[in-house]
C-alpha cells in the first residue's frame, strides 16, 4: 500500500463549558485562541504548521467530536477514501471548514468520527507573533511549559486487536505495540502510527457499550525540562498532577497527565524514540514489563481507567485495568473455556 497518512491533524473536543476548557488551555498551559465561530473556539500550539490543532466545541459532556489526519497528497485522500468505503463503511465529502479544505469524512470502526484531509492552511503569523527562525511559524511561546505540537490521540474500543487490524488494513497505519494482561492473553491496550513517532493513535480496551470514547488528547514539548515545567506551573496555578512526571516503557516517552476543567484527561510528552522500520513487527508486552510505567515502580491512580463520555463499564490503560475490570474480563474469559 502507497503511504496514506502523514500525521495527527488536529482534534475536536466537546466541553460543557467551552469557555472555562478555553481559559485552562490558554491561560494555564500556554495555547493560544485564533479563531471562533458558532460556539466553537479553535486554538495552536506555537509549534503548528497550520492554523491550529485543537477545537473546542460545545457539547452536554467531555468527548471527542472528531480526530482529523492529513493525508499526504491529494491522490492519497481519494485512495483513502476508496479503501474506507470498501471495508463497506460509508463516508460524507465535505468541502471543508475552518482552517482545511474539501476533506472526506466517516465514522471509524469502534464509532469514532474521523476527517482525512489533505488541503490545510498553513499558518501565517502577523508580526506580533512572528518567528526570527524561518522555518518556525510563530515565535517560541513566552508561556513556561506551553506545548510544542498536538502528539496523539488515545480512543476506547470494545475490541482493541480488530480495531488496530482495521487502522493498519485500510489506512496503513503501523501497529507499533500492545499491551496484554500478565493473567491471559487480553489485549487492553495498543498503539498505532502514521510516521516515525512511537505513536500518533493510541487505543485502550473498553467494557462499556458507549462507542466512540475517548481515555485522552496529548501534546508535545522538546524536553523534559519544559514538561517538568508545565507540570510546576500547573501545580502552582490549582491544576494537580493526575499521573507522572514518568516514562513509558512502550514508547519511552516522558509522559504527565492531568484535567481540564470538562474532565477531559489531557497528556503532555517529550522524548521517546523514533522508529522507521517499514516492517516492524509490534511487540506484545506485558504490564509487569513496563508498558505504562518504564521504573515498575508506579502506582498509578484507578482515575485513569476513565474514558469520556462517562459511561457503565470500565476502559483500560497503558498499565493494564483496575481490580474491578480485571475482575470483569477475566470472568469473561474463563466463561469462554479458556483458562
Ligand atoms: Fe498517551
């Protein structure tokens, strides 16, 4: 298969109070508004190459509305979208929005929206804001800690092995990694990539029935240095730490989680390492092996087994599940006559 996608375009969220999710990104982690249109408020890192890479959108509960991947020519965004169709999922042609244009849409195997674009408008800074570096498209952020790039996605799915097999089959997407549990070959969690990066697309196990959850959004600093950072000024302006400073084992980035004000998990990354093997096989590992947490020595907080909207049921997490989930699917399993 011709490479389809290039990388993680920007992201659409919904928020109960879209301006309250707005003063967080701006005021405290050091994104800046460019845009707003009915009721939505389109934000950049310093670092984007175009206009801006996440939307707020209005929206009874804290989600993702929709993930968007630049494709990596015209001719890619039609084979693209000849290849969803023939998995027999069908897609609207939009003739763009804000910021990108004629663009083809669909709702992705595990009921997750998903745009393909290819036509996005680069982002050109007024003087107030320009670079004295030519290959910049804005100064460097005066904010401590404010990110670089939009990094990834993680999404939930009722079945995290069919839904990478689906990303790799159609899209091209590479199957980087998984996690299974140390008690029964259950996949709870993997992760995907469109280019050299550990992971653009990260997916977690979900027991609910809700479809098209999301676990987080993620963004990208240079160093360790700033995401230390990022993490002290949020401490210091009321937002805590809901997990890390640390290091994946899968991936090997430096990770940090915490809230916005919805609810929604946000992560920051730096590091890690970048992998440009066209036929690399993905490594299955295990929790005790430092998938989540590379020390082995993390105790991660249950909270993170949230995904949004809430719903009955649990979803895992790079670390694997908590009592009550493992309790549920190995239930399950060993129903099945298999262990
Ligand atoms: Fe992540």
């Amino acid at each position: 298969m011709e490479k389809l996608l290039a990388h993680i375009s920007h992201l659409e969220i919904n928020s109960p109070d879209v301006e309250s999710s707005v003063a967080f990104y701006v005021e405290k982690f050091g994104m800046r508004e460019i845009h707003r249109a009915d009721g939505t408020v389109y934000l950049r890192c310093w670092g984007d190459y175009s206009t801006y890479s996440l939307a707020v959108a209005p929206g009874s509960a804290p989600g993702l509305q929709r993930m968007a991947w630049r494709v990596t020519s015209a001719a890619a965004l039609e084979a693209a979208a000849r290849r969803v169709e023939a998995t027999g999922i069908s897609g609207t042609w939009s003739t763009g929005g804000y910021g990108f244009g004629r663009a083809y849409e669909f709702e992705g195997p595990s009921g997750h929206p998903m745009r393909l674009v290819w036509d996005v408008d680069k982002y050109e800074a007024d003087a107030d804001h320009a670079s004295v570096f030519p290959d910049r498209p804005e100064r460097r952020s005066d904010h401590a800690g404010a990110p670089r790039f939009l990094d990834h996605v993680t999404v939930a799915t009722q079945d995290v092995r069919a839904f990478i097999n689906w990303h790799v089959e159609t899209l091209g997407f590479r199957a980087m990694a998984y996690t299974d549990l140390d008690e029964a070959p259950i996949t709870v969690f993997g992760v995907l990539t469109t280019n050299e990066k550990s992971h653009d697309l990260g997916v977690v196990l979900d027991t609910s029935d809700v479809r098209g959850r999301v676990n987080h959004i993620a963004f990208w600093v240079d160093t360790y240095e700033e995401l230390a950072l990022c993490a002290d000024v949020l401490m210091e302006r009321g937002t805590g730490m809901e997990y890390g400073p640390s290091v994946h084992g899968i991936g090997e980035q430096n990770f940090l989680y915490f809230r916005e004000p919805s609810s929604l998990r946000v992560e920051l990354n730096s590091g890690g390492y970048r992998n440009y093997v066209p036929d690399w096989e993905p490594v299955t590992w295990l929790p005790s092996d430092g998938s989540n947490n590379l020390y082995r020595n993390g105790a991660m907080p249950m909270s993170m087994t949230e995904s949004f909207p809430a719903a009955d049921g649990y979803t895992a997490t790079e670390e694997g599940l908590s009592v009550e989930m493992k309790h549920e699917v190995l239930t399950a399993y060993s129903d099945h006559g298999r262990g």
